[in-house]
C-alpha cells in the first residue's frame, strides 16, 4: 500500500512536476569550451586555448584556427531548509502552509533530482533539527516526504530562532551550493545577519510561504487570538477601528523588516500564498531566479 508521501509524490509528479521539468536545470547550464553535452559550435582560436579542442574541420574549411565550444550541465547542491515550526500549521485544514511546504518541497526534490543534481534538506522546528544527506533519486524525494510527515507529527510550540535554522544550514552547506529557504519568517532571533553570512557563501532563495490568516483580521467582534508559535492567548475585540488599524501596522512593519532585510542580504524572496496554484508560483520563481544561479 502506498503510504502518505508516495501518494502526495505522485499526484505532483502528474500535476505539477511534467509541467515544470527541466525548467531548473535550464537555469544553471554555462559555457564551456572542451569536452561537455551540447556542441554549440565553434569560434576563432586565441593564445592560451587548449589546443587539444581545436576544430579541425572548421581550420582547413576556414585555413584559421578554430576552438569546439561546448555546453555543459554543472552538478549543482541543493539543501531545502524547512521550517516546520507551529506558525506553519496556519490554513484551512488540507491547504494550510505546511501543506503547501511539504509539496514544494517535494516538487524541488524531484526537479532537481531528475536533472541530475544532490537535493539534502534541513527540517528544523524550535532548535529540533532533522537532516537528510544530498541524494539524486525518486526514493530519496520519498525520504524527505517521510521525514515531513514525521515532523509534522512531533511539531513543537516554542517559538522559532529563524536565525539558528538558518546558521544550522550554513554549517551543514559546506561547500557553495543552492540553499532554497522556505518559511513563513515568523519568529525570533537576529537572523538578518545569519542570512548575509550563508548568502556569502552560497546562493540563497527565499520562499516566503503565506496565508490570508498572517494578515488579515476577521470582523467577527471579540475573538481569541493565539500566537501559532508561543500558543499565549489574548481576548481582542476584532471590530474595534483603533485595534484593526494597529494590527494592520504591525503587518506592514513587519513585512517591511522582511524585504528589507533580504535585500541587504542580497536575497531574492517568492511570496508563495497557500491559495495560489503551484505551478504558476513555481514558474515565476524560476524565471526570477534563472540569472542568479551559478
């Protein structure tokens, strides 16, 4: 019988992923000359070329020296770095953003994997940290989707240190890779500075995982409102125009803290809302992040 993550895997392998594959490993081919996949053609020789790909058949046809040009695929290392904290059980039930992470998460497993490239992640929920080493194959996708499911099972209610999650992945990443970041950013701790120390050393994306209850307050009167990560409970009056309009400011402040901290990290950050269609989310991440990988 299938279990829980094979079921989920191969309903995006249908939906999501054959209308997304090689978008990713298209991002990150380069020029090469010498020996590689794609021949691309060929261009003059200059001093201190190889002369071993010199091609021979355009020199005679042009009686000048002319080099094979190449393209080649660079095996690239990827660690996903999952927030599994309370806050992310935030949602309708079946579409909250847990449920969103876990499937990107294992759409990016698979897209990468199928272009032959190392997929490790990092589940981290409040200084609890589970690893699963870089692997290429569909059973390895399985083991990160097991490894969701067992974190989601055992998720905590302290609140997060986004930047130990983040300096957890710094030293797991030792050498420069893809680090591909998704959260929902809510939570303690400097980790504007964490941030620009792994994104000196790796190429950082930010997948900003959202949902209507983050930031809109429902007119229903007065309300228990709990904090997802510390589970404190406060009775507020949600009609009330001064609070509405306080709640609304703490939002754009803390939306404001977020991009501009990213920026200053040099950090590209995806909005990616639970409401929105997966595929659509994950083409225009791909096509912002093209450029940016190595």
């Amino acid at each position: 019988m299938a279990t829980a993550p094979e079921k989920l895997l191969l309903r995006l392998e249908w939906k999501v992923v054959r209308r997304l594959d090689g978008r990713l490993q298209g991002a990150h081919r380069t020029a090469h000359r010498g020996s590689g996949i794609d021949f691309t053609g060929s261009r003059a020789y200059t001093d201190g070329d190889d002369a071993r790909h010199i091609d021979w058949n355009v020199t005679a046809r042009l009686d000048e020296p002319h080099l094979r040009v190449f393209t080649e695929d660079r095996e690239l290392t990827a660690w996903l770095v999952l927030d599994r904290s309370a806050s992310m059980a935030a949602g309708r039930p079946g579409r909250g953003k847990h449920d969103v992470l876990a499937e990107l998460a294992l759409v990016l497993a698979r897209l990468f994997g199928r272009g032959g490239n190392r997929v490790g992640a990092l589940l981290f929920d409040a200084g609890v940290l589970r690893v699963v080493p870089p692997g290429t194959s569909r059973r390895h996708a399985l083991r990160i989707g097991a490894e969701l499911v067992r974190t989601a099972e055992a998720r905590g209610a302290t609140t997060t240190d986004l930047a130990e999650m983040l300096d957890a992945a710094g030293r797991l990443a030792r050498r420069r890779a893809l680090v591909v970041v998704l959260s929902d950013f809510i939570g303690d701790g400097d980790w504007e500075r964490s941030l620009q120390r792994l994104a000196r050393r790796h190429e950082v994306v930010a997948l900003r995982i959202t949902d209507t209850a983050d930031d809109v307050l429902p007119e229903a009167g007065l309300i228990v409102v709990e904090d997802a990560e510390t589970g404190e409970q406060l009775v507020v009056d949600s009609a009330d125009p001064l609070f509405r309009v306080r709640f609304r400011a703490a939002v754009d402040a803390r939306d404001a803290r977020l991009t501009a901290g990213m920026r200053r990290a040099g950090v590209p950050v995806h909005r990616v809302d639970t409401d929105r269609d997966l595929v659509e989310a994950l083409v225009e991440v791909v096509t912002r992040t093209r450029d940016r990988l190595p």
